[in-house]
C-alpha cells in the first residue's frame, strides 16, 4: 500500500477540499492511501494585521508554509484554492494537477431568504471582497455594503445574529462544506461576474516527482487546466488579486472557449466577452483586457 501525505490549511473548507482529493486519488488509484496533514500558515495565524499587505504578500501567507514542508519532503502535496496561488511558483514545486471545478458563481445569502433585488433599501450586506462590493453597487446603490471577516461558519453565524441582512460567498465554499442549503440566490456569471479562477483547486508537487505527478495525472482535467489559466492570464494583465476590483469567468461550448471579464474603474463597471477557438486561450484574454482598457481610456 503506497502513503501519500496531503498537506492542507486548517480551516474546514480546506481540510474539505483535501478529503476531497483524498477521496479521487484513492478511488482512481489501486493500493494507495492518502494522509491528511493539517498546516498552520502565517496568514491562520493572524489574519487580522496581515489584511492590508499587498496582494502578493497575502497570498503567500497562506502557502507559504505548506510549501516549505512540500520541498522538505514531510508531505507528498499540497492542496490549495487557486485563487490564493501566486503565478508563478517557488523553484522546485509546480502543479501537479488541477481537477474538475466546483461551481465558480458567487451566491447570496439572506436571512429571511429574500433574493437580491426584493432585498429593503438599506439592507447591510456583508463581504469583504472589492470586487464583490463593487458588483454590489453597481446592481444597487441603495443597499449598504459592511467588511465581514471569518470563515463561512464564522460569517453565516454573523448573518443569522443579526450583524448583516445578507452575504456573497462563493458557491463552491458553501457546496464543498455541505451549507448548500444556505444558498438564497445564485449570482449568474455574466451578471456579478466570478473572481478568476474561483471554484477551481491547485494541487502542488514537487517538480522532481515522477511518480507523484503520475498519480495526480489521474484526477488532472485538462479542459479545466485550459479555461482555469487563461482567467488567471487575465488576471494577471489587470494585477489581479484580492485587492483588484476585477473579474473574469471562462467557458466552453462547441468547441469554442467563451470568455467574459471585468474592472471596475472610478466606481463604473467596464465589461465585455470574446469567443474565440479554444487553443487560442491566451491571445483572447489579451484582446479582452485590451478591448477593456480601451473603454476605460476613451
């Protein structure tokens, strides 16, 4: 029977995510057992002070540590959001699989389970994403946006105390945890549209490992790989992240790769969406960001 130890953060979307893996990995390879090791990163240890670091510096405070262990062989590999990777990896590590997606759409939930637009004047909504705030408001100015931290149980603990009337998550949390029940309204992806990304998970190796990367080669979806990068191409034109008012969402339909994206400048909404063949990814999220700029400086 061959061990593989997945390394992972602590929080229990995490920790759900790594039984995932677990559970494809086990199911689609004979006489392997995987291991569970939980991580404590500098940013679960103090979220709080580490909140206003640039977004590079807070993406590594939830990977960096894992990474470490990656390269001192004391875990096989490291499951980690795809939103919270950096571009580009620490020499020695590259991704060894990126597997089928989660739901990337953002969801509303409410108290009293009213959906978005029936929601009072006034109504405190809870995120603590720029880009969430500013699809808020650009569907409705009259409703108030207020900073929420924690993870999902935290924030919809919070909702239900009365802090806030309503929060945006993102699907895949809730669904992964098991809080699917919670959703009120789904966001529709060209509406509010999804960080890059969103939804998707980066399974970490080392770069070295044949036989690691032949095991993660059997839950590796291509397609996924594929739509997954030429968001973050995106991303990366803008200086995505965290911080970053953007979004951008990638399909495929007819053999074709459709791509909707998004920023928000001076409190407005730039958008637009190109289609285009899907081996042609990349050139199509530079002629979106390009066609998006142009509206921005016309």
């Amino acid at each position: 029977m061959r061990k593989l130890i997945i390394g992972t953060r602590g929080s229990l979307l995490a920790v759900a995510q790594s039984e995932y893996i677990k559970r494809e990995l086990e199911e689609k390879n004979e006489n392997l057992y995987c291991e569970i090791k939980i991580i404590v990163t500098s940013g679960d240890k103090d979220l709080v002070s580490n909140w206003n670091n640039s977004d590079k510096s807070l993406k590594s405070f939830f990977t960096k540590e894992i990474e470490q262990e990656l390269l001192d062989g004391t875990i096989d590999i490291a499951v980690h959001s795809m939103k919270d990777m950096p571009s580009i990896s620490p020499k020695g590590l590259v991704c060894g699989a990126i597997p089928v997606r989660e739901d990337n759409r953002d969801v509303l939930v409410t108290r009293k389970n009213i959906k978005f637009n029936e929601l009072p004047a006034g109504s405190i909504i809870g995120t603590s994403s720029l880009r969430r705030t500013m699809g808020i408001k650009n569907l409705r100015m009259d409703l108030e946006i207020k900073q929420i931290r924690g993870n999902i149980h935290t924030r919809i603990k919070k909702l239900e105390n009365g802090e806030y009337d309503a929060i945006v998550l993102a699907a895949a949390g809730l669904k992964r945890v098991g809080l699917e029940s919670y959703i009120t309204e789904y966001f529709q992806p060209d509406i509010f549209i999804p960080a890059p990304a969103q939804g998707a998970l980066y399974i970490q190796c080392r770069e070295n490992d044949e036989e690691i990367m032949n095991i993660l080669g059997t839950i590796h979806d291509e397609k996924i790989a594929n739509l997954v990068s030429v968001e973050r191409e995106f991303s990366r034109i803008f200086d995505g992240g965290c911080h970053t008012p953007m979004g951008c969402s990638a399909k495929e339909k007819n053999g074709e790769i459709i791509l909707i994206g998004n920023y928000f400048h001076e409190n407005k909404e730039y958008k637009d969406c190109l289609v285009g063949k899907i081996n042609e990814g990349m050139k199509i999220a530079s002629e979106l960001a390009q066609k998006i700029r142009e509206k921005i400086n016309a």
